[in-house]
C-alpha cells in the first residue's frame, strides 16, 4: 500500500511506518500525496496533562476526522505520553480502513514491551491499574495486557537483586559457525562448507580475548552471574575445538557464584555423546537442543539437515548425562505449516518433557533467506496474521497443560500478525541470562566474532557495542577489541 502522511512531532515517520506496517504488512511511504492509496494528517493540541490529537484520514476521495483526548500518566515522562496519545490516535484512526481487526499489541512497536511494565511497577502502580492502562493508553488487548504483566511480575525479585548487587554481570560468547545457513536466520552465521579453515584461529582469538577480559572481570570483583554461550552453533565446532573452548571458559570465566553456564546445542546434527560429556564436564547445567518443529518435510524446507528422530535421540543423550535444564526452541508459521503441523510438534515435544520452551513467532528478517526469496516472487506458504494468532494461542493452551509459565518476552519487526516472543519455563528453571538481556538492567560481556556488549549504568541507561561480525574482520582487529572493552569495564566498575 501507498501512503501519505503529514505530521509534526513528536510522532515521526519510523514511528508510523511501524504502525502501518503492523495493519497493513508492505507499506511504500511517498514524499507526496499524489499516487498514494492513503492520506494521513496529524496535529495535537496540549494543555496542562490534557491531550487532544486530530487525524484526518483521505481514501478514494472520502475523508473523515477522528478525534482521541487523552491525559498523561505519572509514569512517563511528557514527550513519550505524548507520542504514545498521538499513535493511538492513528491506531484508532486506522483500524476501520484497514480491515484487520485489533492489532493484538496496539501501539506497542518496540522488542522490550516489558520495560514499560516495570516502569509503571518503580513508580507506584497497582497491577490492576497498569492492566487497564496497557488497554486504554496503549490499545493492547486483554490478553496481552494480562501477559505482559504475568511475565513481569516474575521477573521482578531478580530485577531487584541486580539493584541491590551491581557488580553482578552475565557472559555472552559467540560462535559463529554452523552447519548450513537456515532460511529464516539473520544472525551472524558462517557456513562450515565455506568456513572450516576458520575455525581454529577464530577459536585462538576468542580464547585470547577470554583470557584478557576474564583478568579485567577478577581484578574489578565482578560476580559472573551467568555465562551464555550461542552462536551460530557452539557445538558445530569439533570435538578437539569444544574442550579448548570449555577450557578456556573454566580458566577465565567460570566462578564458584556462577549459577548458569547455557551451551546452545542447536543443531542436532551437530551433538554426539563425546561432546555432551565434555559440555557436562565443565559445568553446564542448562542445554538448548532446538528442532524449530518435529515435521521432516519443514526441516528440509527450512535448510535444517536432522530429522525429527535425531532430536529425540540428541534429548535421551542430555537426559543421560544428567542436564538439569534443557530448553527447546519451535518457531510459529514455518512455510506450509498450519494446525495440523504443529498439533504434531507439540505432542512430539511433550514426550520430551523439555523444562524451559521458547517459541518464535516468524519473521521475515531483512537479511534472511525467506525475505530475499519473498522479495523476488516466491510462493512461501506463510500463515496468515489470523492463523498465526491462533496458532501462538494454541502453544499458550499447551504451556499451560505442562506447567510451563510464561517468563520472558520480546517483539521484532516484521513478525506475521504483529506477535511475540515467548520464554516459558518451569517454575523455579526459569533462564537468568534471558531476563538479564531482555530486560537490560544487567551488563552484559559479549565475547567472540559477531557478539554484542551491553554496558548498563547504575541508572539503567546503556550503550551496545559489537565485535566484529565478520570472523576474518574480528581476527583482523582483537587486540583493539581487547582494549577497548578493558576500558569499559574499568569505566563502569572501576
């Protein structure tokens, strides 16, 4: 769809594209309105808390005027009250041109949706007003309204630790390889085909960098809280590699107060009993083992080389070892499937009995496989914004039969039918590391080629920075890279 839109501030294009994009899925943004299918115009009036917003809407020569009044809430600052009234105000304005019923999240367009929640917790709100705040100011549904405070009233005695322990701090390291690129993956990922010769001075930069930052982490008393170790596929590296890195893990990282070290054993076609045993030598108490869905035909469509029997023999092997926690992932609306696919999945992954589950709902990131052939024409079989509704709808009814409790959440763009994240666990096996790097109140150490830092300030203001992506690049540079996150540890802890 083409649109037109005019406005002043404090709504701006990005914020309305997202919007837009939520209703109406492509959306071309033109400069004029001259070829647009859509015209929107946009004007406010303030005074004192009261907000009043004006949105004029063109379409096929019919123009109509929708008014929103709104008052600001004592938990947000006044220009973000005031853009949030303004995009509720096109939200409501939209809606009845768009044929698209509800969007489930409202005007909510960000990853961390949580964050507001626990906002409006600091600054004195009862859970049954921020309810019906998440409704009326927001336009999330009550479902959604409902979930989002469920998960953050979970998460709040661990917020409240890190308030009171600061120098408490998580690990990430990242290993960029794997055995074939998946089709929805944006995710720094290196083809072992293409890659192999790599991995060794990869691994030597990375154990170098362990080494140098684990030193900085001692002399500074930080506690480690977690150690989260993903990729990539970590154990598509081979055996001899796997020790060196849980070696280097051992030496350098790993503390007596450390209470999670997650090793992401992906891809099934990458684990065997050698590796388990070395992962469960070292010290991991939490596994991931992630089939994405138990339907053969899918897997090979999706570019994964395992079958649906070497996931379940990958669990029997952990379960053996004695993994006290094994999480899997599955991801909503894969090409071609539908209710009968995932009634399938879910019966599979119930005899596995998996403590944590985090389903994904699709989306067609940028630089994945899936995009690139959705922007040259192909037929992918996706499910529609309402299929995939009732889909996540049916994992959440399945959660809930096994004991699984919601603990986690985050959003991105372009996911079918504008949906979520979920995290659900078992109580008391919830993922420390996943609240911590959802939630940003924690600092988060990011080690390894593509790995991302998280620097967290006492007042919970935060700079992200990135090792390079690219491997060769991140050979290339790891002695600045050492450098400059030495100085940023010393910064903030020294």
């Amino acid at each position: 769809m083409k649109i037109y839109w005019q406005g002043q501030e404090p709504i701006n294009a990005e914020v309305v594209l997202d919007l837009l994009r939520a209703i109406y899925g492509e959306v071309e943004l033109l400069p004029g309105p001259a070829g647009a299918d859509l015209c929107l115009y946009l004007s406010f009036e303030r005074e004192g808390q009261q907000i009043r917003v004006q949105t004029e809407i063109c379409q096929e020569g019919q123009s109509e005027l929708v008014w929103l009044e709104r008052e600001l809430h004592r938990a947000e600052e006044d220009y973000n009250g005031l853009r949030r009234i303004c995009r509720l105000a096109l939200l409501e304005a939209l809606l009845p041109f768009a044929e698209a019923g509800k969007l489930p999240w409202g005007v909510l367009t960000g990853i961390r949706p949580t964050k507001i929640v626990h906002r409006m917790l600091a600054a004195g709100y009862q859970p049954g007003e921020i309810r019906d705040l998440l409704q009326t100011g927001y336009g999330l549904t009550a479902e959604k309204a409902g979930l989002l405070l469920q998960v953050a009233l979970s998460q709040r005695p661990l917020l409240a630790r890190q308030e009171r322990e600061q120098k408490r701090i998580g690990i990430y390291i990242g290993i960029p390889f794997c055995p074939t690129k998946c089709l929805y993956c944006s995710f720094p990922s290196y083809p072992l085909a293409r890659w192999q010769k790599w991995t060794e001075p990869v691994l030597a930069a990375l154990l170098k960098e362990m080494a140098a930052l684990g030193e900085q982490v001692r002399e500074l008393g930080l506690t480690v809280e977690s150690i989260y170790v993903g990729g990539g596929t970590p154990t598509s590296l081979d055996a001899r590699e796997l020790r060196q890195l849980m070696t280097g893990i051992e030496q350098a990282l790993l503390q007596p107060g450390t209470e999670e070290f997650t090793v992401e054993a992906g891809r099934p076609d990458t684990i065997n009993r050698e590796k388990l045993q070395l992962l469960r030598a070292a010290g991991v108490n939490r596994i991931s083992i992630n089939p994405q869905t138990m339907n053969e035909a899918t897997l090979q469509k999706i570019g994964r080389a395992h079958t649906p029997e070497q996931v379940v023999e990958c669990v029997r092997l952990a379960r053996q070892m004695g993994f006290p926690v094994l999480n899997m992932d599955l991801i909503i609306g894969l090409p071609g499937e539908g209710r009968e696919e995932l009634e399938a999945t879910l019966a599979s992954i119930s005899e596995l009995a998996p403590e944590n589950l985090t389903v994904h709902t699709l989306a067609l990131k940028r630089a994945s496989l899936l995009a690139e052939a959705k922007r040259q024409g192909q037929s992918l079989e996706l499910a529609s914004a309402e299929e995939a509704k009732a889909l996540l709808a049916r994992v959440y009814r399945y959660a809930e039969e096994e004991g699984l409790e919601p603990y986690y959440l985050y959003r991105q763009k372009h996911m079918v039918g504008a949906l979520e994240n979920v995290g659900f666990a078992v109580p008391g096996k919830a993922c420390l590391y996943n609240i911590q790097m959802i939630e940003e109140r924690q600092t988060i150490l990011g080690l390894g080629a593509g790995a991302g830092s998280k620097w967290v300030r006492p007042d919970y203001t935060l700079v992200n920075t990135y090792n390079p992506k690219d491997p060769i690049a991140y050979l290339e540079r790891i002695d600045e890279v050492i450098v400059r996150k030495k100085q940023a540890l010393q910064e903030l802890f020294g």
